[in-house]
C-alpha cells in the first residue's frame, strides 16, 4: 500500500506557478480530523461498517475437537487391526467414550469421543464380519480439527478499524454475538452548481447538460462508508452559494460541491467559502483536478452538531470529480471512519504501453491492467481528456505520472489501484 500523497517525495509542496502539490492538499484536509462517533448496531445490518472497538473471542472455534471429513474415529495404536463400531456420531451430538479396541462411525464435523485421536476416511476402511479393518500406520491427529484451531477464547478476533465484510461478519456471528459497535456513516452534503446543470428526467434545453456528476460520486462516497444526507443544485449566485454552503454545514460532516472552484465570473463557490469560512487550498498541481478547493464551514450554535465541517470543492468536468473523489474524498472518508485500509490505494507497478510527457503537474491516467505471465501492461485510454468520462467505466486504477517527466513505452509505472 503506497500512500497517494507520497509519490514524489522530497519535492516543492508548491509549484514555481503557485499551484499546490497534492500532498500540501492531503495534508490540509485531514489536518486536526476526529473520527466520527460509534453506534451499536445488528450485526445483519453491519455489512460494510467500520468497527470501532477490538472484539474479542468469546468461545474457541471450534469448541472441541471434531472430524474433518466423514469416516471412522479410532486409536491411532489400534490402526491396521479389525475394530467393531461401537457407536455412531453425528455433527451436533454429544459422544460417548470410545471403548478400547473399537472404532466409532463418524461424520464431518461430529465431536471426537474422549479416547480417539484420529479419524480415517470411509473409502480406506474395509468392511468385515467382525467390524471394519482399518488401514496400518495411521498418524495420530489425522483428519482431526483441534479445539481452538480457527479462534482462540480471549483471543482478538477482529480489530479496530477493519470493515466487516463477509468472513467478518461470519467471524462474529460464529462467536454468537448479535450486536456490534460500528463508526456512524459521515454525513455528506452533495451539492451541484451552474445554471447549464439540469436532472435527468427534465428535458433537455439548449445550453443545458445533465447532471453526471452527482450520481457517480453519490455511489464513490457510500462505497467509500459515508451517506449522502443531502443533494441540491446551487443558482450561479453569490447569495444562492453562501446560503446552501451554511445550510449544508449545519447537517453534513462534509460539504462536497462539484464546479464553481475556477476563476470564471460565474463561479462563486471560492468566493462563498471565503466569506463564510476558511480557504484551506486553491489549485493542484494534478491534472486532471486542477481547480480544487479544500476548506472548512462553520456551524452555527444552534447546530446539533459542533465544531466545523470539511468542504472539499470539485471541478465541474465529471473525469476531474472521478479522481479527486479518489484521490481525496476516500482518505477523508477513511480519516473519519479510523479505517487505515482507505488512508491509501493499493499500488502495483505495471509496463506502460503508452508514451506521455507531463509538463508542472503530476498526471493520474486512467488505465486498464492486463496480467500476464510476463508481468503487469499499464493500457492507456486513448483520450484522458476530463470530460470523458466514458474513460472512467473500464479503469482499473490511475497511473501517477511525475510532474514535469517523460514516459516511453515500455517504461515501469506507478499504478494506483481503484478497488
């Protein structure tokens, strides 16, 4: 795991044009970050939740020693010699002490009996008049799962911050335990600006394009664990700006906008957000995802929740919101839920089969990774334009181009894992 603000270490965190370096960007929104809070909830409904507190083992798993496959358990002393059955024992019965000299019919998952120490599968023993003859030198411990083998009581059994997927949520379920302490989801106020940006569903006017941006990084955020409390669409006005930004800190963790962050007569959204609150950092040196604003919202006393919210201002081109919601949205989310598996993508190197020369700002391609016996192929998209979002569907991660670098094919790159 590479973390994304690390890729070109030891460099200028601001560009000899003034633009800031996207660990200057990091390092501004996750500054002074608390987790949210805990809530305890069902462990049916914990699927994807962040755990806020160590679990322990409260059973060993299993709890005795049982069979691994469906066969006959025995002395390994007595193997080789014709041994009557002398009971049968199914999973979930309770068995008896094996006589000595006998052997006890058995099937997967049954409890051992006190005496035996190994089990042979049916298909190695022979039926005979006398009882069924077993096959020589039999290993003791064979085809036995020990007590305690999976899970240990007292033992930890999952930890802090990890996110409960499926073998997690079998993981508590199997230590009969219904309830489970979680991180609440961060609440994210999404919000859309520009008078050209229409729902789907309305017709279609000149000048006017739907809304793209909003149900991608409404799917992006709850992947990354937070829910999406509110989405609106901001007028191109100063006044409808300020008002949305305030109304929307009093209720979200964060406040995220897409468009309105560029220089344009019609983009108040910096502008806003200066008025209201702080301006943490304006223009990165990434492409795409130039025009990106990170700050902080206010709330008022009157607000249930205290301190202030974290504003992060995408660009509008849906591309560029793509990768800042990667980029910086999923570590902020990370930051908030105490989960480290979201501080940072996974990286693997991969052989590009493209050519590229970057001039002030690092570049993050979208690229498709073919796996072969030779190694990993980086496959560019052909256009990496940021309005080209049919770019986005086939990614497998973004290739970090250096700033101010060339690759030829065949060159080794860093690739940043979209998973």
């Amino acid at each position: 795991m590479v973390d994304i603000g690390k890729v070109e270490t030891g460099k200028s965190k601001t560009s000899s044009d003034g633009m800031q370096s996207v660990e200057a960007a990091l390092a501004a929104l996750l500054a002074d970050i608390s987790p949210v809070d805990a809530e305890c909830v069902a462990v049916d409904d914990a699927a994807g939740r962040i755990l806020a507190a160590d679990v322990k083992a409260q059973h060993d798993v299993p709890p005795a020693d049982n069979s691994a496959m469906d066969g006959y358990a025995l002395r390994a002393a007595d193997a080789g010699q014709v041994l009557p059955v002398s009971q049968r024992i199914a999973a979930g019965h309770v068995p008896h002490s094996l006589e000595p000299g006998s052997c006890a019919r058995i099937f997967t998952g049954g409890e051992i009996p006190p005496g035996a120490d190994c089990v042979v599968m049916q298909e190695k023993v022979e039926e005979c008049a006398d009882g069924m003859r077993m096959p020589a030198d039999i290993p003791s411990g064979d085809n036995v799962r020990c007590r305690g083998r999976d899970v240990q009581r007292g033992a930890l059994l999952l930890p802090v911050g990890i996110r409960l997927e499926a073998a997690a949520l079998g993981h508590l379920s199997g230590q009969g335990i219904t309830n489970v302490e979680v991180r609440r989801k961060p609440r994210v106020a999404l919000l859309s600006t520009g008078d050209e940006i229409i729902d789907p569903g309305t017709p279609l006017e000149p000048g006017q394009i739907y809304n793209s941006n909003r149900p991608m990084l409404k799917r992006l955020l709850e992947r990354f664990g937070a829910e999406v409390i509110m989405a609106s669409s901001i007028p191109d006005s100063f006044e409808a700006t300020s008002q949305t930004l305030h109304e929307a800190a009093q209720q979200a963790d964060v406040v995220v906008s897409t468009g309105g962050v560029s220089v344009g007569e019609e983009d108040h959204v910096k502008r806003a957000l200066e008025s209201l609150g702080q301006l943490d950092l304006w223009r990165l040196a990434m492409r795409p995802g130039k025009p990106l604003a990170l700050g902080r919202l206010p709330r008022s006393v009157e607000s249930k929740t205290k301190g202030e919210a974290r504003f992060v201002g995408l660009p509008g081109n849906p591309v560029s919101g793509f990768v800042g919601a990667w980029i910086f949205l999923r570590p902020l989310m990370g930051a908030l839920l105490a989960c480290p598996a979201l501080a940072s993508l996974p990286c693997v190197y991969a052989r590009s089969d493209f050519s590229t020369t970057t001039q002030a700002r690092r570049h993050y391609m979208r690229v498709m990774l073919k796996f072969s016996a030779a190694g990993i192929v980086a496959q560019a998209f052909d256009d990496q334009n940021s309005a080209v979002l049919s770019s986005c569907i086939d990614a497998d991660a973004l290739a970090a181009i250096p700033a101010n670098s060339t690759i030829k094919q065949g060159d080794m790159v860093e690739c940043l894992w979209l998973n």
